[in-house]
C-alpha cells in the first residue's frame, strides 16, 4: 500500500474505514478522492490534506472524533492550520493536535484562541473533543513545509474501533504492509462519543506474547487513554509481561500501538473492548 513520489500537491490518498468493515479487508481499502477527511476515523497518507467536519453544521456534545494521517514523504515540517470554526466558547480549544514519532506527543490545542501550529514529525493524529451542542464545526488543513529525512517513514496500519463489532482484535494483524519496522495504530471509542453516563466506561483488555526473551523491547505494545490529554497507561515489552492479562478503564479514548520488527518472533494475542456499567 505504499505510494511513491508524491508532492505536496499531489490527489493521491490512503483511506482505512473501520465501522462495519471486515478486519481482513481493512488493508485493501484504497480511494483516489480528494485529501478531505469528513468521517470520524478515516485515516490519510499524504504530505498535505484536509480535515473538514460538520463545517457550519451543529455538533453533539460529548463527540470524540479521530482523524489519523501519515506523512507520504516522511519526516518533515507540516503545519496545521484551523482555517475555518464555529466553536463556542465551551469548546474553545476541541481540536488535539498529536504529532507522530513512532508514538504519539502531544503538540497543542488548536480553538478560538490560536489556529496554527508547525512542527517536524512522520505524521499526525487529530482528536476533536466537544463539551456542549453550542456550536458548529471546523476545517482544518495541513501542509508540507520542507522534507527533512525522505527515508524516515512509518509503515503499519492505523484503524479506529468505534463500537465493539470488532472485538476481539487478534495478534498478528492481518495486514499487506511489509517494512523492516511496522507500527500499528489502533484506537477505541464508545461510538466516537465520550462517556457521560454515570458510573459506566469504555473497559479494555489485552494480552499478548511477544516472545522477547532478552527484554530488549524492540517488539513492544504501548497503552495510552485520552479523555482530557493522552495519558500514559503501559509498555508492555518484557517476558514477565508474556500472556498476562491487563485490563484497562477511560471514559474517553484508548490507543494502542503496535511496533513489530521484521525477523523477530510474531507478538500473538488479543485485545477485547466493551462499554460498562458498574450500577
């Protein structure tokens, strides 16, 4: 699924859908529209693009919308710019930006108050995060301002779950990306929507073995949840971590990353999700 020679200008995107579509064919999901990202979960590779979400139109309270891009060029300077917003002043600063540098780090929050940001990185994740119904959407776009290492580039897949259809979601991901390292992404929502309801949150559970038996760590699963800002949960890499169950709570978000290198033995295992109630 890799695309060569791409330009800042260039139509050519990557689209991964993950609502109400077979794991096994996430990897073939391929479109050439335009580098516009309208739908909570869609992920774009390219070096410059287009996030526009219920531009002039209403949005719920409680949304939790993730937008996933890789940069087709590698490691370069972008810089996000919210062009255009009907924020209200609850939701003055809903739009995260993450860069990525094999991980997720966070950068700023982009609102009423500031609108752009620069910064170098392989690409980006995009969290919109609402409180109230008081206001309308946004478009924000992304360019390419100068490549600095064309040959730093993360493979792997990038895949949101937004209900529980999915699970469980097994180890080895099936997938057609082939790369010395891979780097998946996974995240997980309750419906794109935080959880308001009292007493209830979005529970995760993984295990897995990774076979590491010199806790070197270059196979490695790392657990991070975002409900207000990203939050670092687990690295689970070494061999006393080898199929022991963890379990995790948020009434936000999870995202789970992946990173297998190629040669070394294949992580197996599982991750379930579902939304509790404790009442």
């Amino acid at each position: 699924m890799n695309l060569r020679g791409i330009l800042a200008t260039c139509v050519c995107a990557i689209f991964h859908f993950t609502k109400s579509e077979n794991v096994d064919s996430i990897s073939n999901s391929i479109s050439t529209q335009p580098r516009i990202l309208t739908v909570c979960g869609q992920t774009l590779i390219a070096d410059s693009g287009t996030i526009q979400y219920k531009l002039n139109q209403t949005y719920d309270a409680d949304e939790l919308c993730v937008f996933m891009i890789r940069f087709e060029s590698g490691y370069l300077q972008a810089t996000f710019s919210l062009e255009s917003n009907g924020l209200s002043d609850v939701d003055s600063d809903a739009v995260s930006i993450f860069k990525d540098l094999g991980g997720l780090v966070s950068v700023v929050n982009l609102g009423l108050d500031r609108q752009n940001v620069t910064f170098n990185a392989v690409g980006a994740v995009v969290i919109f995060r609402t409180n109230s119904s008081s206001g309308t959407g946004f478009q924000l776009s992304f360019t390419c301002d100068g490549v600095i290492f064309p040959d730093t580039k993360i493979f792997g897949e990038s895949v949101l779950f937004d209900d529980e259809m999915g699970s469980p979601l097994t180890f080895p991901f099936p997938s057609n990306i082939t790369a010395p390292v891979i780097h998946n992404y996974f995240f997980f929502t309750a419906g794109s929507k935080l959880i308001s309801e009292p007493d209830t949150f979005l529970r995760l559970n993984l295990t897995a073995v990774l076979g590491d038996v010199d806790d070197t760590c270059f196979n490695l699963i790392e657990i991070h949840s975002f409900e207000t800002e990203l939050k670092f949960e687990k690295s689970i890499c070494e061999i006393k971590d080898d199929g022991v169950l963890f379990e995790f709570a948020t009434r936000g978000l999870f995202f789970v990353m992946q990173r297998h290198i190629t040669g070394t033995p294949i992580t197996t295992g599982e991750i379930t999700w579902d939304k509790v109630s404790t009442r």
